[in-house]
C-alpha cells in the first residue's frame, strides 16, 4: 500500500491516507490545511 502520513500542530496523532483509495481533491484539500506541520513520509 503506498501512503502519505502527515502531522498537524493541533492533532495529536498523524493521519494516513492509503493513496490507492484516495482522491487527489480529499489529498490537497488535507495538504493545505492551515494547522499542518509540513512533516510528510510517503510509505511504499
């Protein structure tokens, strides 16, 4: 499963989105968040 997993300053724990299933909008739309950390591993 290839994912990207990214932190937010205000969330506590990271988010996975399994990129496989995920739409490209829902991705951007996440990545753009204001309270983002910038903190991204891509998992293959």
């Amino acid at each position: 499963m290839a994912a990207l997993n990214f932190s937010s300053r205000e969330r506590s724990s990271a988010v996975i989105f399994d990129l496989q299933t995920t739409s490209l909008r829902e991705l951007n739309t996440a990545l753009h968040a204001p309270d983002l950390s910038g903190e991204f591993v891509i998992e293959n």
